[in-house]
C-alpha cells in the first residue's frame, strides 16, 4: 500500500525566525502522525535553521528548487549538494510557477532531476496543464510529455525515491481546483503511462500527489480517490489552522 504523503511548499514567503517558530509548531501539531510522510518546503534562507527545529522529527525538510549542476560559475543558484548541507532530503522540481515564469523547459527540468536523484536526494517532479491547454482537449498530451521528459535517462531504481506531483496550472492559487474525479482520472493516466514506460510494479508504488489550491475542505474527497496519494499544497501550508488539518485528513 502506498505511503500517504503531504508536503507543504512555502514559496516566497517567511523570514528565518518566522519560519523557524512555525516549524515548531507545526512539529509539536504532526508529532503524532507516524503513518504518514510530511514535507515543507521553506526558502533557501531558512533552510538551515529549519533543518535544526526539525531534527528528531517524523518531518522532513524539502527545497523549492535546485541548479542542474554541483557547483561552478552559476551566479545566484544553489546545488543540490548544497541543500544536502543544509539538511534538505527533498527537492520539488519542475513547479509550473518555475515553468511558466521562469521560463524551464522539460530538458532543464530533467537535468535538474538526474542530478538531484544522482547526489541522494528525493524529488518531487511537478507536471500539469494551463486552462487553455485543458479546454482544448490537451490535458494528456501536454502531462503526458512532462512526464516522459522529466523522467529520461532515470532507472526504475532510482524512480523509488521520486514522487509525481500533478498540479493543473489553472487551479495553482486561484482558489479553483480540479473535482476529485478530474484529478484522479489524471493521476490514473499517469499511472498507465508509468507502465508503458517502466513496469507494472513501479506504476502500482509510485506515489502520486495532488496540488492545486489543496484545502481543508477538499482534502478528504481528493485522498478518497484510488489513485490520489497525498498533496503538495501551497498557500494552506502557509498557516497551522490550515496545514495541521490537512495532513490530519483522515482523524474526526
């Protein structure tokens, strides 16, 4: 049975202090969430500290992005070697919000990901449509050729320690999100196309989230869904009120 597995990606957002009294608080909340695997994702500045308050914890402490190279002349980037210093187990790569407005193509992403994968860290690859992609007709096309791109040149073996984030752009913030049965037909799609690439057995363990606009109340119906296996959530993961009952989904 596949892990259930909730991450929270901060995006621009919290100072180091900031960042560090919500991580604690958010330790003291999850502490007793041992069946699930939990993320979040500050900014590069807090990653140090953070990684300090969530020693001993049943959370992890992911990155919102990594350079495609270890080190070099790469002005303001930061290495996947670096944030492994800093304590980070995870990398979220690929988000549309890098994709769209930072303008990273599926080859750039895909080297990012190797490397990443290559140097012991897990990654989240992030795929997903636009609304006008999705109005005509595109959504498994376009997610189809995020997900062949992003994954080549990767061994099933090291596919064990990568985790498919769909999020369709159209509902990143917007306060719209794709009804849990969009979403699993989706989810369900990659999973197909996960066994034409690698195997039967690799489609059945990948573990699959949802993102896009992630809440309390909708949380529930997505992890209901047979090929829904967690959330990369965005601006709920921002506030305990609204993470803590996330990740606690699943408790009355």
């Amino acid at each position: 049975m596949r892990q259930k597995y909730i991450a929270g990606n901060w995006k621009m957002h919290k100072t180091v202090s900031e960042a560090v009294v919500y991580a604690q608080e958010l330790v003291t909340a999850l502490q007793d969430e041992k069946d699930k695997k939990i993320m979040i994702a500050p900014p590069f500045t807090a990653l140090r500290a953070v990684s300090e308050v969530l020693s001993g914890s049943n959370i992890i402490l992911g990155a919102q992005n990594c350079a495609p190279a270890t080190s070099g002349a790469h002005t303001g980037e930061i290495s996947p070697v670096m944030l492994k210093d800093c304590g980070v187990k995870v990398v979220i790569l690929g988000h549309s919000e890098r994709r769209h407005l930072y303008f990273e193509t599926d080859e750039l992403i895909n080297r990012k990901v190797n490397l990443a994968l290559k140097e012991g860290l897990e990654v989240i690859l992030c795929v997903g449509e636009t609304e006008k992609e999705r109005e005509e007709g595109l959504t498994e096309k376009v997610v189809g050729e995020q997900v062949r791109e992003g994954l080549k040149g990767i061994s099933e073996e090291l596919l064990s320690y990568l985790t498919i984030a769909y999020e369709p752009v159209w509902a990143i913030g917007t306060g719209k999100n794709a009804t849990p049965e969009d979403a699993d037909a989706v989810h369900a799609y990659i999973r197909k196309l996960l066994i034409e690439l690698y195997s039967t057995k690799l489609a059945s363990n990948m573990i699959i989230q949802y993102g896009g606009s992630v809440k309390p109340n909708n949380i529930k119906d997505l992890m209901a869904k047979e090929n829904i296996d967690g959330a990369l959530v965005g601006g709920a993961s921002l506030t305990k009120e609204q993470f803590v009952p996330i990740v606690k989904y699943d408790r009355d």
